[in-house]
C-alpha cells in the first residue's frame, strides 16, 4: 500500500498516451506523402504494408473522441516528415499541412494538449539516398523541416519534442532500418558516432530555432532510459555499469542539456579512433542551445557485467553497439525480476530509480513519453480483458508518484500507446494500446475499435489525477 504521506501529483500534471506517424496512420503513400526508411525496408513479421496500420489518418477524429472519453490531458503523437516534405527537403505538401492542422485543431476542441514529435524513425527515403545522418547536410536538412513544423504549427502547439529514441538509432539503427552504414565502411563505430553527432548538434539548431521563433514554447529530446545495474557487487562490474550507463543513457542527455561529450564515452571512442570529426564552432552550437524540458521512454532497466578476458568480438552488428564488442561490458540476466511474454524484463522500481538518478543530473521537468506493455491481447464478444497491462501500468504509476514525492519535477505520463499500432519489431500483432483494433497479422479486420479494460482503467485514474489506482470493479 502507498504511504498516506506521499505527495499528490500536480494538478496541471499531463495525462495521455503516445503513437508514432509510420506506426499508427496507415496511408503512407497518401496525399502526396513520399516515401520514408520504415516505406522500403523489409517490415516486420505479419505485417504486409504500412498502408493501414491503425487507419489513423483517415479515423483520427474517432481515435481523438476515445482519447477525449479517457480524459487524456496531452497526446503525444509524430509528424511523418515526408507527409511535409516528400523528398525531405524541396517543395511543401501542403495535403499534409492540412492534416496536421486538422489533428491539431482536433486535439484542442477535445482539450486535449498537442505533444509533437519532429522525427520518430522515419528518415525521407530521398534523403537516406543521400547519405543519410551521416551527411553532414542532414543537419541543415532537419533545421529546414523544423522551420517549416514551426511555422505552419507553432500558433497552437506549445510542447515538442526532437528526435525520438537518438540512442537507439545510434546503438541499433540498422536493426531497426533506420541508420545506413555505407558500403565499404571499414570503421563502423566511427561512421555511427558521426551519424550521432550529427543527430545532436541537427537538434541543438532546432532547438535553438524553436526559443527564436516560438518564445512560449517548450522543447526538448525524447530518449530511450534504461538504467544499468551491476550484475554483482564486485568493483568491475560496478565499473562495467557505469560504461554502459554512459554510452547507452548519459552521452545524449549530456549533449542535449550541457553541450559537452560523456568523458567516459569520448575515452571510449578514442580507444576504437570512433571520435567523430567535429567542425570549429559546433560545440559552441551544442553549449548555447538548451532543452526546457526531458522526454523519456522507459520500459525497463538493464543489467550488465565485465566482459572476461577472453570475450571475443564477432560482426559489424557487434562492432556498432560499442562496448561490450570492445571487451568494455556484456549483458547478464537479472534474477530478480519478472518478463513479459516477449521477453522483455519488468522492472517498475527501476523506473523510479530511473527519474531519480536523471534529475539529480540535469535538474530539469521531465516527462514520460513512452512506458507500456506488448501482450498478445485477444477479442472476445468485444471485450479485451487486459488486467496483466492494468497491473504493469499501476506498478509503474505508483513508483511514479514515489520519484515525485522523492523531489522529482514530473509534468507527465504518456504510456505506449493510445491504440494498438505496427510494433517495430512484432506487427500488429504484439499490441500496446488502451483502443483496440480489429486488424491480424493475416489480413485487414474491420478496423473498429473496441475499449480494453485498461481503457476503463485508465479514465479511472485520470479522473481521480491518479489517487485511484485499484482494479475495476
């Protein structure tokens, strides 16, 4: 039972749920859109194209309705750049201006506050043939499209948020299609980290760019945190976790709010000669430029330890996650906590362990932007009986309420996700959402959407601003 004396969470505190442009809308070559990474790679098992996903972009008004019906405070979804900018740069969609107008203006009426995300996963294919991140241009590339979300947005959506998962399209961009290693790379962790630092100081302009064009607004990065553990108490796999810690969650964060590299990570890279070139002036550009707030996604922490001596490396796959292919750390199993049916560990106390040991390093309003449970959800007679999410959802929302009674600045919780959507790695058929919606792996379904129990769950603890966290009855 939660302590009688913890504090409340505010009153102003942002309740919703997320989705992501390529995930959730369907329609990706609707309407003038251009073609993205996720358009040409091969999809996840299951799913035969992107054209339907959740239909959101055809069905956002109903999806809305629902989000409204649970009382969501925010909704934090992403703008497909190609929907803006077919080729990534160039000529304005303007089909896809009115979209997002229409979602926007949608979301207000609802009262219902706008969380943009800039870029989730989705790099123009027209640009990914020029070079992707590892372009040095691809940073005045996402300045331009930022100017042009600002511009044609910024009169009502006062929060956004840069890049989604940074880290993640740095440690495992090629498995998730979304970073290309050119051909005949003979250093792959160099080439990786100068996509990365392209990437930081690509959201240093926009962030810079978002204070000068839309003063009242706020802005700010959306990584993927998952503290590291020690696998045991022995002093090197103490050390192995602060590697880990480092290279997989302070080196972005660090960059992002103070505009310098992560000592350890930059000793790191200059063993491997992986530092990336940097051009005078850009780190000027990373000091000056300054988030207002933190985005994160959490879903579980990790738990490393010191690689044995003779720990061999094997594959560019291994070369680019940095660290344990170098003999640095490699995974352990965590005994003491629970998975998910896809493997995933379930850690809420880490979650709070998680915000406490991030705002003791960067001091700034944080807010959760992804947390969630995959399950294999089942239909029946128009009921999803989904108490193993409400159960994760309540364990992770009382350690919430914990890190903001430990002093934690928490503004909101936005889990994974508003309706069921195309997984990353598992298609449709690994469902998140709180909305579910009748598609399978094998064909189109009606695409009606059915409230889970965790949809009635939820509006529960938004309408008691979460003091209410106990089963349905």
């Amino acid at each position: 039972m939660l302590d009688k004396n913890l504090k409340p969470f505010p009153d102003d505190f942002f309740w919703g749920a997320s989705t992501s442009a390529y995930q959730v809308e369907g329609a990706n070559l609707t309407d003038g859109k251009g073609p993205s990474c996720q358009d040409v790679k091969e999809l996840p098992a299951g799913t035969a194209s992107l054209d339907i996903c959740a239909d959101h972009y055809h069905r956002y008004k109903e999806d809305i309705a629902l989000m409204s019906e649970m009382g969501f405070k925010m909704y934090r979804f992403s703008i497909a750049w190609t929907r803006i900018l077919p080729n990534g740069t160039g000529e304005v969609n303007q089909a896809g201006i009115d979209h997002y107008n229409d979602v926007i203006n949608c979301c207000l009426e609802h009262g219902i506050t706008p969380l943009v995300t800039m870029f989730h996963f989705d790099m123009p294919d027209a640009l990914d043939k020029r070079g992707s991140w590892g372009n040095r241009e691809s940073v005045d590339w996402f300045v331009n499209y930022a100017k042009v979300l600002f511009q044609s947005f910024g009169d009502r959506v006062k929060y956004w948020l840069t890049i989604n998962e940074q880290n993640m399209l740095t440690l495992v961009g090629p498995v998730i299609g979304t970073m290309h290693i050119p051909e005949g790379c003979t250093n792959v962790l160099k080439e990786t980290y100068q996509q990365n630092h392209h990437m930081l100081l690509a959201q240093a302009k926009a962030m810079q760019l978002c204070h000068q064009m839309l003063p009242d607004a706020k802005i700010g990065p959306a990584p993927n945190i998952s503290l590291v553990y020690p696998a045991s108490c022995k002093p090197e796999d103490i050390q192995a976790s602060q590697e880990f810690n480092a290279i997989r969650n302070w080196v972005y964060l660090d960059m992002a709010v103070y505009g310098i590299y992560n000592n350890l990570v930059w000793r790191f890279l200059e063993e491997h000669d992986a530092t990336p070139d940097i051009v005078p002036g850009d780190m000027d550009i990373m000091k000056a430029a300054h988030p207002d707030f933190i985005g994160f996604n959490y879903y579980s922490t990790a738990t490393v330890q010191k690689c044995p001596a003779d720990f061999a490396v094997e594959g560019e796959a291994d070369q680019q996650k940095g660290g344990a292919e170098a003999g640095y750390f490699m995974n352990a199993a965590n005994p003491n906590l629970p998975k998910t049916e896809f493997g995933w560990e379930i850690d809420p106390m880490g979650y709070r362990n998680t915000m406490r040991e991030m705002y003791s390093r960067y001091h700034l309003p944080m807010i959760t932007t992804e947390n969630g449970l995959g399950a294999y959800d089942t239909l029946e007679d128009g009921k999803v009986h989904d108490q193993y999410r409400i159960n994760y959802l309540r364990d992770h929302i009382q350690q919430l309420r914990l890190a903001i009674s430990d002093g934690v600045q928490m503004m909101g919780y936005l889990p994974w996700s508003a309706l069921d959507l195309v997984s990353t790695h598992e298609g449709i058929r690994k469902r998140y959402g709180f909305i579910y919606v009748d598609t399978t792996d094998e064909q189109v379904g009606t695409l009606d959407r059915y409230r889970k129990d965790s949809f009635f769950w939820y509006k529960k603890v938004i309408a008691t601003n979460g003091q209410d966290l106990s089963d349905l009855a």
